[in-house]
C-alpha cells in the first residue's frame, strides 16, 4: 500500500510485555513509521474476547491522539499459543468495521475501496471492502521485504511508545479486560497421548485395497 499510495503511514500496535518490543522494531526496520505497545498488569490474563476489545479500545486512543481514521487495520490470522483465530474478527465487531479473514494479497486499493484475495477450501476469492476494515491475514505468497542497515539501525533506535490504562481513559471499561473481562479460562495445558497403533492396507491394486479398507472400517 505505501508503495502506490503516497504519502501512507503504517502504525504497528501490540499487546504483550515489553520483550513484544523486539517484534515492533522488527516491523519498523521493513515498512512500519510508528509503534505502539498497549501494557499493563491489568490486561494480564485476557482471553481472545478480552484482547480484541483493549486492542480496539488502543485503535480508538491512537485515532484520537493524531486526529484520524485507520483506513485499514491488518491481523494475523492466528496466534501460535491458543491458535483460535478469533481476535481479528473481535475487533472488527468492536470497532463495528468490515472484515475479510484469510486474506492472502492486496489487489488494489483505490477509489476508498480495497480489493483483497482470500483463501477459501476451494482456491480463492476476490472481496472487496469499503474502508475502514479489519483484514486477517494468512501466510502470503511472497517473502517480507528484507531490511536495509540503515532502517534497521533507525528501527532500533526508534521510541515505542506504550499504552496503558492511563492512556485510555474515557475509552476502556476495565471490567471487560483481564480475568475479569475474560468470559475463558485455561484450565491446564498437556500434550495429548498419541496411539501408534496402525493398520497399513497394500494390496496388489487399488480396488483389491480400497475393498479391503471398506471392509476393516465396517467392523
């Protein structure tokens, strides 16, 4: 987008503690202009519900402090700890924008309008979006841009400038977030036991296999 688009910023956001400065800095070494990190003891504990809505609520305090609009909001489809793929969609309820999940390419972007290609069990879909939208994105086509020297020295000396409950006063109801605004609870973690156990058909031909399989699978 910033490169046929002039004059477009992108702003990073995440919510974590201060060692998601790594990733922020990252970004900013291969496109990003500014980055904010939404930390506090009181977001700990937060279940998908909870984060998308603090998320939403630092969308709306950044919006305020610069005195515009996202155009766009990008997610990652999933996180890789509880993998559920929920918080993107959340925060396109909350901020009640658009969304387009699955999304694997930017089409176009003009006219207000952005054209995304989705992945679908089928192959793909091509939406198109008025803005403002919130758009998940699955792994993409090509590679991230590599960083040059001089953006990732500029990236690490970069101010990230965090978020707290302080800062969203007048936009964040605190009893919606952490454990208490957190409706999930993790209960334990464990690594399931797998059953090794196995039947391997290979017959002479495929019919002679496919019968015999019909016929393990029927007992």
């Amino acid at each position: 987008i910033k490169d046929v688009t002039p004059g477009t910023k992108i702003t990073l956001l995440s919510m974590g503690p201060d060692q998601a400065k790594a990733a922020l800095k990252e970004c900013l070494a291969v496109g990003g202009d500014k980055a904010y990190l939404v930390s506090d003891r009181a977001f700990g504990g937060s279940d998908t519900l909870a984060t998308s809505y603090i998320l939403s609520r630092a969308v709306k305090t950044i919006e305020e402090r610069k005195g515009v609009k996202f155009d766009a909001i990008f997610c990652g489809k999933q996180a890789i700890d509880g993998d559920t793929g929920q918080v993107g969609p959340e925060m396109a309820e909350h901020l009640d924008y658009a969304q387009i999940t699955y999304a694997t390419e930017l089409v176009s972007c003009e006219d207000g309008k952005l054209r995304i290609r989705k992945e679908t069990a089928d192959g793909y879909d091509v939406l198109e979006a008025a803005r403002p939208v919130v758009i998940s994105v699955t792994k993409t086509p090509f590679e991230l841009r590599f960083p040059t020297v001089k953006k990732r020295l500029a990236a690490n000396r970069a101010e990230i400038t965090t978020i707290t409950p302080q800062d969203m006063e007048g936009q964040i109801d605190l009893s919606c977030a952490g454990l208490k605004g957190s409706p999930t609870k993790v209960k334990k973690s464990f690594t399931p036991q797998h059953n090794k156990t196995c039947v391997i058909v290979e017959e002479d031909s495929l019919p002679v296999s496919a019968v015999k399989l019909v016929a393990l699978l029927s007992n």
